[in-house]
C-alpha cells in the first residue's frame, strides 16, 4: 500500500525524506514529519491495537498526548519500550512497532471472546468475582489476570540508554507554545527576563498550526514560526520543543521530560535519551491549551471514530485523510472548522449537528462552501467492527430526550466534537483552586496557591484575540516585576472568525430496544453503563466511582473522559457538575520514562564511591573489594587460588602470630577544638573525659538520647584544647550531625569548634605481637616501648621524613597500633610499612580478618550496635558514669533497661566444633517447638576462630548475663540449618585483655 | 521540593537540607531530676501538628548549620526560617 490518504500538497511533513518502517511486521512508508499514527493513516491503517478489557478492535482517537488507543509497543536499536503513543513518536527509518493486548494479532484476537462476554464483565467485576474461593486467588485468578492484563511488555535486558538530569532557574516557565505560550514569552523575552519555553510536541505552535486566523498580516502559523525563530537568537531564551512539564511540585519546582533521542533511529553517542530538567521558576505561566472531549454515543470506540481536531490536524500537519467519507458530528463550531478542511481538499463531509439553528461566521462558511448540515442531528451509533462502515443517525429533540427514526447513512470515518476541556493539570497540581465555568462546561484554574498564571484555553478562553491581549500583557507585567524592564510591545491584530454558543449536550441517548455501549473511557472500556451500575451500588464520592469503574485510570488518565464522566455522574444523581467535583490531578502529567527518573544514578554511579588513598596498592596485590558504606575496602588480599574463608583465615592467623596492617582510612575522623571540648565530650560519651591527659586516647560510647547506643570510638587529646575523634565508618557523617546539634542548638554556650577530618588522614592499623618491633624500625628515633608509649598512649612520629600521629588502639585485641598521615602520603607510609616489615613476616589484612579478630575477642560493632542495643547489652555498662548527666542517660532508667533478664551479649559455639551458624541465626530453647518458636536471642556475628579453629559466634540473648554454659540451638530456617550451640563468654580469646597491654 | 531561605546561605533546595523534627522541644537540663512523663515528651511524644510548625532543618550539603524553619505542613509554605541561636517570636 502507497499512501493512499495523503494529499497532493499540504501538511508540514517533508515529502522529499521517505521513511520506511514495520507495524505488526508489515512494511509501510511515511515522510520525516510524520508520526506513527500519521504514517499509518496515510497508509490507510486503522486497526492498531485491542481495548484493555474486552479486547474490541481500537484505532486512532486523537493525534497528540490524549490519545487513548493508539499504544504500541516500540523496537528501537536492539531495545524495546512499551507504553507509546503512536500519535506521539515521531517516525524515523526503520522505526518498528506493534500492536499491544491482542493475540494471536490484532486482527484476530481470541480476547475479543470477552466482548461478546461483556455482560458478565460489569464494573467491579474482579472485586466481585475473584473474592472465592479464597485458595484459587494466588494459583488460578491473579496469574491468569496478570497473564490478561498489561499494555505491552518490559524489557528484560539492561537499558544500555542514557538518561541526564538537569537542574536551572528561570524568571519566566511557559508551558506550551500555542498563541499564549508565544505571546507571553515574547513579552517577557523582550523585558530581558530568563525565560525557558517548553513544548511537548516536536513543532511549536500550538493551535496555530491548524487554525485558520490572521495574526498581523501574516498567517497563524508563520506569525508563530517568526516568534520562535526570534527567541531562538535572545541569549536569555530557552526554547525546547518535543519537552512535557509534566509535574507542577512545591515552591515552584517544575520538572520537564525532554525526548532528545526518541524520534531518531538511535541515540547520539555521548547524548542521552531522555533529559529530565528540575526547574525552580519564579513565576509560571500555563499555557497548555486545551483537548477537544467526544460526544458519547453507541459504538464510540469503532475504529474510525475520532475527534475532529485530531483529523484537522492529521490533514493540515501530516497532509493525511483519515477518510474520504466523513461524517462530522458536533455539538458547536469547530467540527465544522473540520469539515471546510474536508471539502477545500475534495473531500464531501456530512455534518450533524445536535444544535437546532446555530449561526456564526464559521457555519456561514461551510454553507458557501456547499457541505451537507444537518441540525438536530445525532449519530445514534457507529455501524461496523475493525471499521467505521456507516452510521445510524436520527434526529434529536430539543430536550435532547426523544430520537426521530433512525436512519443509516454510509461513511468510513466519524469525526466527533464536543467542545473543549481547558488542559488544568499543572495549575491543579500547583494547588490552584480550580472552579467550575458554566459556559464551557469545563474547571479551570481559580485561585492560584504559588507563583503561576494560566492563559489562553487552558483557561477557558477560546478568543484567539483576548488571548494574545492578555497574554502578552501578563507577560509583561510578570517580566517587569522581575527585571524592571519595561519594553512596549505593539500587540498585533488579529482575525479570527466568531463562534456561536456550544451545544451543552455531551450523550446520546439509547433507542428503543438498543443495548449499544457507549463508551467514556476507551483505554479501560468504561461504558456508560459501568457507572450507573457503580452508583447503583451505593459509589457516590467520584473518587470512589473512579477506582471502581477505573474511570481515567489507564496511561491516558482521562484526558478526553473525565468530563464526560462527571457530567453523568452529575446527571444521575441530579446534582450540578462542581457539586460532584473532579478527581485530583497528579504528577506525572503523561508517562515518563522510569530511566529519566533515576537519570544517572545506576549502576556504580548509584552512589559515589570513596576509595582510600592506598586503593591502588589493594589493586596491585589481589585485594577483594566490598562495599562498606560508600567505600570500597578491600575483603582480603587472593593468594593463588584462595577464596575468602581461606584468605581471611590466613590473615587473621597472621595478625596472632606476626603482625599485620590494614588499611583504616575510612574510620570516621572528627577534629575538636576549643576550651570546651572536654566538656562536650563528657556530656556526649557515657565515660567520663574531664580527666584525660594530653597525649592519651580513650575508648568512648554515645548514645542518642533514647538510651540506644549510637557509636563507639577512640578519641585523643591531641593537645590542651584539641581532640580528635574517630567514629565508625558508617555513622561517621551522623556523628557530626548529632555533635553540631547540641552545639549549635543544646549548648550554644560550649565553646567549641567540630569539623570533619575523615578525608584528611589516611590510617594504618598495625597489628600483632611483633607489631612494636615493626614501630621501632619504621619510627627509630621515637620511644615506641611500652613504657614511651603505653596502651591507649600517643605521640607524634616522624616517618622518614613525614610527619605522623601514632596511636597504641587495638581492634583486633593484639598489641597493636594506628598510624595517621595526611592522605596525600597514605600510600607512601603503606609502602614503607610493607617494606619495613617484611622481616616480621608482616601481611595486609582486610575487612574479614579485621571482623573474625574483633568477634572472637568479643569487641562489638555495628551488627551489635545495631540501633536496638543498650550500653548492657553490649557489656558496655562499665563504662557508664554513675556520676555524671550525658545525652541518653535518662533513658536507661527506663523499667525495660533495667530489666533482670535484660539480653545481653553472649558468645557461640557449636557443640560439633564445625558447624559455621549463619548470621541473623535464631536462638531456641527447644528445636522442635511449635511455630512461632519462641526466640531468645539472634546471632549478630560469626567467625571462624583462628586461636580454636573452630566456628564462633557473638549473639545477644536475652538473659545473657545467665545463659553461660546452657545448652540451646541456633536455627536457620532460611539456610535451613538447626545446630545445637553451646553459650560461652563473648570474650573468647584473651577474656583479661593482656594482649593489647603486653 | 522545598525552597527554603537558609539564613546564612540564603534560597536553597531540598535536596542540600535534612530534617531535624520538631524546633520547639526544649532538652531537658543536664543534671536534673525529670520525670518519666517529662522525659517521655522530651524524647518521644510529638504533635504531629496540621498547620503552622516550627521544625529543624540542618544545611548539611552547605553551611552545615542547624536552622529553624516555620512551615505549613499541610500546604508546605514556608512563613520565615530563623538561626539557631534566633529567638522565634
């Protein structure tokens, strides 16, 4: 087939560029211009997909953002998208699309069964139907609905597209670039304001494309065509076409989905496919327009069916006719706006209209021009299946109660205008009270909540001279407040042909004896009947009639059946429109592509990742990286073929015998300064801190002021005023947060200073029995022995010539140490650390070593610091001062806290020394008790013992403190392991702790 | 998203604050005798207000000082934000 519904001359495609591509498999041509649905009609292609429930034939309905047929899923380099409107994507060479909810195809579909089932299939069906048996839900009635279900598939595979956010600031948002949107910026442009204007669709215009009007001395459209090509050039202007704002959010926050990619065969390299834009704009002025809403009669849904505009539109943009024997059928001026443009191209239209005598200058044209009116008319019903064959057309009474004798009349397309709904999605979200206009019959905005104005139709302003007037100047006046610029603008006359008065009349009613389904809602098959079966049943919140019926819930969300909704709802309950009210407006607007709502943040880019300043010396020797925080630490150093449990293994053995290091640098660091500190660290840790001299460390736990323990550390007093704090490497920025509080807002009075250091030291921690004697090497003119430097003692080093702070802490309960330098020599000390220590026989360790050494010395940390445990649990409670108020001390007087069966840490070992309890592990009393087995506590953490080499495990059980030596067992239901556990001391290795003091 | 006037940077988004819940709790004074209804409104018991509230926000990706800021929480209108050390009137 060779386009044949595309006129000789017309349109704005470029006839000069075919374009080929594929739907349904078949090979079709079109132009660069066209859309999908353009390029289908032109090719006489109606039948493009199945409605949602019963699977009845869908064509086209409209030719922009409202359409509710028309989706496809599309096949585009290697990927494919589900969920587009084929009046929205723009074509390109090898474009392939197909049909969705349909199978085997969409000629021949076995749901379409469902159509001639659809009195079984009434509103509130499923709610109704699947409630029993109640067994059947998850194994027969939700896969067989999800199976029925959908429109279109996801893909499977990695979206290899790329997706950008951008955030900017405006004085002026316009949203459209219809006359309004145009006027509006240009004011505001020449007032020299910044102004961004934004464009769904891939030309700007608006409403000028099509209409037939005079603006100045030239048409619409070149008028329209001039002003953009002059924002174009003014450096203080951003025009962007094929761009949706699509969420109007608080504090003039808008966001803007722009399709960079969409309409060409594959993205640029280096481009992304979709730009989601943040705007913060001062003022917004909305200028969305409006959508032409269908006249309810049987069969609405037949393809062919259409609103006039949409067919305006498809043969003045796209050259394309979407039949050669239209039928118009209208209840005010535009349908016949429709039908001139029929007939000017040869084309002889049928026009009903339901009203009984309109006259305007429009209608006088159509006259003169010789096309068939027909007043007090109505089509009654669509006749045919995959195509408008003819219609049963009758006329009406006044009252619009009583239909005359049905007669049929041939014609291949029903081209339907029921007035035109403002488009008030963006000033409803923006929280603008919207209000009820009785001469439309349409909501528009009213009271507005932020910074933001709607002009033009979208306000319900139909006058294309009132609108520019206005517009431009709004426009102005908006500018003028922002810039103080106040440059007169000469507003253009305009021509314009007069309308007359619209028809309030929205349904046709059933004749005698007919059961036709007129449908609302044609992409969720909402019929007419559907609602008056819902508020039959009691539904009268329109809220309430939408989630039931689903009304306006499908991906068009209503956009050409809300209204008409109302307006029966309204009928049938005998109220007026605004008594019923609208359902609320939300974001998004159109659907937006889940990619450009995370934009970059995949992947590795999902997070920053902080790397040590010695990452590439892991590198280079093997290490395994995990993920700790937003750090990447390495897990063990690989030798040879050795996995993690043999790696750790060795390391951690290494560090008891010899000596080991590793790398700390992510340890959280905090530097105090002030004559206060002291007194800040006494009221923020449980210990006391007035007393630590000059040159010592102390170990210190904080809790939030609940009582729970917040983190646990080491700090040191640098000098008389200067500490430095370490935290854990994950609550290390909550820390400073917590420490900023009570500074800025508890005890504005202290007089101290608090700020981050964790970038600025890079930490070694040395570990082991020989550790000392590696110091001694690495520092030969410090005083290292246990006497120049005792445990939790400090001192400055200097470290062939850098300048180091060494701290005598252990972790991992050896004797051990913690060397700092400034990070740019990290790498530097690590080297000289490996290098020196060679002789010790000295091995890097990584986080597994670190944990297996710390548990089975019973040092807790964070899955025993979990944001559930007290100083007790954790057999902290030493260190909480009797003496002295500290943030949360309050707290642990509470009756739970101080409970004689309080849960404490215990340690854990399988009776068969070899059976590793998984973490997370239950503990019972009884194995075989019935479900819910009562639990006594939880494994936190597990190790293999390398002093025992057995498995060991840390556990908080309730009662712990009693539990030494009862027999119990760790169950596992999800490792599906029961193992019998004896409970020990947390303190496996070294309970006196003389290692770390040796 | 929220604009929100720091004091001492002036307008800023959302996304560089973090919320720090209810301004007008008042902590309790160290080293003294509260009782356990005193010290369960302290750390717990929230009004959870419909209206005007006045709540902390910390400047963490900015200034990293700790502001008050009055807010609708209904409507999200931000009235006036305030230092830390700034008596609300």
């Amino acid at each position: 087939m060779t386009q044949a519904f595309r006129i000789e001359n017309g349109g704005l495609i470029n006839k000069d560029k075919k374009l080929s591509f594929k739907f349904n498999g078949k090979t079709y041509l079109g132009y660069e211009g066209d859309t999908l649905a353009s390029a289908l009609l032109a090719n006489g292609v109606h039948l493009v997909g199945r409605s949602f429930k019963y699977h009845r034939p869908r064509g086209f309905f409209g030719a922009g953002v409202d359409e509710p047929y028309a989706v496809v899923q599309l096949y585009r380099n290697g990927e494919t998208e589900p969920n587009i409107k084929a009046t929205e994507q723009e074509l390109f060479e090898g474009l392939e699309a197909k049909s969705v909810n349909c199978w085997p195809s969409v000629n021949f579909d076995i749901g379409a069964i469902n159509n001639f089932l659809r009195i079984f299939l009434p509103a509130g069906f499923y709610y109704k139907t699947f409630m029993w048996p109640k067994s059947f839900w998850y194994r027969i009635y939700e896969p067989f609905i999800r199976k029925a279900a959908g429109l279109g598939v996801a893909s499977t595979k990695h979206d290899k597209e790329r997706y950008e956010h951008k955030y900017e600031y405006c004085d002026l948002l316009i949203a459209g670039s219809g006359p309004s949107g145009l006027a509006g910026a240009y004011a505001a442009a020449k007032n020299g304001a910044k102004v961004i204007l934004a464009e769904d669709k891939p030309r700007f215009g608006g409403s000028l494309l099509t209409s037939d009007v005079t603006i100045g001395n030239q048409s619409g459209k070149d008028w329209a065509e001039g002003i953009i090509a002059e924002l174009k050039t003014m450096p203080n202007v951003v025009v962007k076409n094929r761009s949706q704002i699509f969420g109007y959010y608080d504090h003039n926050m808008l966001v803007m989905s722009e399709k960079v990619s969409d309409h060409l065969p594959s993205t640029k390299k280096y481009h992304p496919n979709k730009r989601l834009w943040y705007i913060r704009a001062k003022e917004v002025l909305i200028s969305s327009g409006s959508i032409e809403r269908p006249i309810v009669f049987g069969n609405n849904d037949t393809p062919g069916v259409m609103l006039s505009s949409a067919a305006k539109e498809y043969l003045k943009v796209y050259g394309v006719l979407v039949g050669r024997k239209p039928l118009v059928f209208t209840n005010n001026d535009s349908g016949y706006e429709t039908a001139i443009e029929f007939k000017k191209h040869g084309v002889d239209p049928v026009v009903l209209d339901s009203r009984k005598n309109p006259e305007s200058e429009i209608i006088d044209e159509a006259k003169n021009l010789g096309i068939n009116i027909k007043n007090s008319y109505v089509v009654v019903a669509a006749q045919g299946y995959k195509k408008v064959k003819s219609a049963d057309i009758a006329s009406i009474s006044e009252d619009k109660k009583l239909l005359g004798k049905i007669e049929n009349i041939q014609c291949d397309c029903i081209c339907v205008s029921g007035f035109w709904t403002p488009t008030i999605h963006l000033a409803s979200q923006s929280g603008n009270k919207t209000k009820f206009k009785e001469e439309i019959d349409a909501f528009v905005p009213g009271q507005s909540k932020q910074n933001e104005i709607t002009l033009g139709a979208a306000s319900g302003v139909f006058s294309l001279e009132e609108t520019l007037k206005t517009s431009f100047t709004v426009g102005s006046e908006l500018s003028k407040k922002i810039t103080e610029n106040d440059n007169k603008i000469a507003i253009p006359n305009v021509v314009e042909k007069k309308s007359s008065q619209h028809d309030k009349f929205w349904c046709v009613p059933l004749p005698k004896g007919k059961n036709y389904k007129r449908f609302l809602d044609f992409q969720n098959d909402v019929a007419v009947s559907d609602v008056e079966i819902a508020l039959r049943e009691g539904y009268r919140s329109i809220e309430h009639v939408k989630r039931y019926t689903t009304l306006g819930m499908a991906t068009d969300q209503g956009k050409t059946s809300n209204l008409n909704g109302l307006q029966l709802v309204s009928e049938i309950e005998n109220k007026v429109v605004p008594a019923v009210g609208h359902t609320t407006f939300r974001p998004p607007y159109t659907p937006v592509s889940i990619g450009a709502i995370v934009g970059r943040e995949v992947g590795k880019h999902s997070k920053p990742t902080r790397k040590s300043p010695m990452h590439s010396w892991h590198e280079k020797n093997n290490a395994v990286f995990v993920d700790a925080g937003v750090w990447l630490r390495p897990r063990y150093y690989k030798r040879g073929n050795e996995n993690l449990f043999e790696g750790s293994k060795r390391e951690a053995k290494n560090v008891r015998t010899n000596v080991g290091v590793c790398d700390v640098t992510t340890l959280g660091k905090i530097d105090i300064k002030g004559p206060d500190a002291a007194e800040l660290l006494n009221r923020v840790y449980t210990n006391a801190w007035l007393k630590l001299p000059v040159g010592k460390a102390r170990y210190g736990v904080m809790l939030r002021e609940d009582g729970i323990v917040m983190d646990d550390g080491t700090t040191t007093r640098i000098s008389e005023n200067h500490y430095h704090m370490t935290t854990t490497t994950a609550q290390a920025a909550n820390v400073l947060s917590h420490l900023e509080y009570y500074l800025q807002l508890v005890w504005p009075e202290l007089n101290v200073n608090v700020v981050s250091t964790t970038e600025q030291w890079a930490g070694a921690a040395i570990a082991g029995p020989k550790s000392r004697d590696l110091l001694q090497k690495l520092f030969p003119n410090s005083d290292v022995s246990n006497e120049g430097l005792p445990f939790m003692g400090y001192m400055e080093g200097d470290l062939f010539g850098v300048k180091a702070r060494i701290y005598r802490i252990s972790f991992s309960g050896e004797l051990a140490y913690e060397v700092n330098v400034e990070s740019d020599y990290g790498n530097f000390m690590w080297e000289k650390i490996i290098e020196v220590g060679e002789e010790f026989n000295i091995q890097p360790y990584g986080t597994e070593a670190l944990s297996t050494l710390r548990i089975e010395m019973g040092h807790v940390a964070g899955s025993e610091l979990d944001g559930r445990t007290i100083p007790f649990d954790n057999a902290l409670e030493g260190l909480v001062s009797k003496k002295k108020d500290f943030i949360g001390k309050r707290s642990l007087q509470r009756s739970a806290f101080i409970a004689e069966d309080r849960q404490r840490i215990v340690g854990v070992v399988p009776l068969d020394k070899q059976t590793s309890i998984p973490e997370g592990s239950h503990l019972v009393k009884d194995d075989k008790a019935p479900l819910p087995n009562p639990k006594l506590g939880h494994i936190s953490a597990s190790c293999w013992s390398v002093e025992y080499d057995n498995p060991f495990s840390l556990a908080i059980l309730k009662d712990g403190k009693n539990m030494i030596g009862q027999k119990l067992f760790a169950m596992s239901p999800l490792k599906n392991k029961v193992i019998p556990v004896e409970i020990v001391s947390s303190h496996y290795v070294d309970p006196k702790g003389e290692r770390v003091r040796s | 998203m929220l604009y929100i006037n720091c004091p001492h940077c002036g307008m800023r988004s959302q996304n560089e604050f973090s919320y720090g819940g209810d301004a007008s709790v008042k902590r309790p004074e160290l080293n003294k005798e509260v009782s356990d209804q005193e010290w369960d409104n302290f750390v717990y018991n929230r009004k959870s207000l419909r209206g005007k509230h006045l709540e902390l926000w910390q400047h963490i990706s900015g200034c990293r000082q700790w502001i008050k800021v009055e807010r609708d929480t209904a409507t999200h209108e931000i009235f006036r934000t305030f230092k830390a050390d700034e008596e609300v009137a």
